[in-house]
C-alpha cells in the first residue's frame, strides 16, 4: 500500500492505493503564514488562501509511462471549476466538511496507447489545480499548468481504485507537472519547464514509450 498524491497538488487526509503515488495524504495542505486572506466587497465575499505544494515530479520517462494507468490522445471539449465538499464526496475520512475547488475536464478520447478505453469515448478528469469557484480563489505555489478547453493534448492519466465507485477522481492526472503534453503540428510541448518531457515529435515519444511499455 503507498500514498496517493490527490489533486496534483495538495495533499488530502486519506492514504489511498495507485500507481502514481509518491507522496503522504496525511500531510495535508497548509496554508503560508499570512498568506490566507479575506476580501469583502458590496455584494460578494470572496475568500483567497495560497497553498504552498510539494510537487509530484518524475525523473525519466520510463517512470512517468510505468505510473500511468492510462495514456491516450484526446482533445478538451469542456472545463469547469467548481466548489466540492469532500468529505459528504467520499474523498476524504473527517467528522466535518473540507470543501475545495475541484477542475472537471471532459476528454473526448481519439487514440488510446496505454489502458482499457476505446477510441471516440468520454473521459471525465478532476483535478485540484486552484482557481476560483463560489467565491473562493485557491493558489498554489508553485502554479500548476491548466489544460484548456479545445486543446488537443496527450495525456498521462492514473485510475485510483479507491475512487473507482465515488462521484469524481475517479481518473486524474499523473503527476503535478506531466499529466498532459499540448499537440501541435504532430509535436510534444510541455506545459511546465520541470516536465520530464522536452518538446518531441509524437512519432519518436511514440516509439521511446513503446519500447518501455514492451520492457514492463
């Protein structure tokens, strides 16, 4: 049994069994000394807390490719954020509530290389990668890449088995910085300079991943 990373960025009070966990649920996130404020306006209340994150970082491709469960190309046909109590979700253990903003993205899957779905499906992908929902603005530090809506990307996903019967985290994003590669012009680009990825053509990750998929 080993820690799972929750969210790519801020640890959640659970231990939980996947593929792509290196880090320990029970640190939790903490917000920086005074880095937690309130701002009131005339008619809304928006509450901002900054995160200070340890990332979950790979060291070579072949790591990356073993601690993923699924790995296909897909394009983001929607994106929205919105304010999740976790703890009513099944997400995490505790007595009372623990909300936060949670990112959903639809995928519409076009070509599988690693895992079980089939081409033309629906994915749904949550995340925790701060943004405002419902008043509340979280940030994180450091920033985590955001996929956009209408992107063509491939990505580097992890189905917790854990989360296989809850409403969302069902499937997420392996890694905090190298779960999804933009495509453009049949090139790899990474969306974060620490990606164990250097932008590529897919022809030749293609290989690099198929030779790692057959040593397994």
């Amino acid at each position: 049994m080993k820690p799972i990373w929750i969210g790519l960025g801020v640890l959640l009070t659970l231990v939980l069994t996947a593929s792509c966990a290196f880090q320990h649920a029970a640190e939790g996130p903490t917000a920086a000394p005074g880095e937690s404020t309130a701002k009131h306006a005339a008619t809304q209340e928006t509450t901002t807390t900054r995160y200070q994150i340890n990332p979950l970082q790979f060291t070579s491709l072949d790591q990356l490719v073993d601690s993923s469960d699924v790995i296909l190309i897909g394009s983001i046909d929607d994106a929205t954020i919105a304010r999740l109590d976790l703890t009513a979700a099944g997400v995490v253990e505790r007595e009372i509530p623990m909300e936060a903003n949670i990112s959903s993205f639809m995928i519409h899957v076009t070509r599988v290389i690693k895992g079980y779905l089939d081409a033309g499906s629906i994915l749904k992908i949550d995340a925790r990668l701060g943004g405002e929902a419902d008043g509340f603005v979280e940030i994180y530090d450091p920033p985590l890449p955001v996929p956009i809506a209408g992107g063509t990307y491939l990505f580097f996903l992890t189905t917790p088995e854990a989360f296989k019967e809850k409403t969302h985290f069902q499937t997420m994003f392996c890694g905090s910085f190298d779960g999804f590669y933009r495509l453009e012009n049949g090139t790899v680009i990474p969306q974060h300079a620490n990606a164990v990825i250097r932008g590529m053509p897919l022809d030749d990750l293609e290989r690099a991943m198929g030779r790692e998929m057959a040593n397994d």
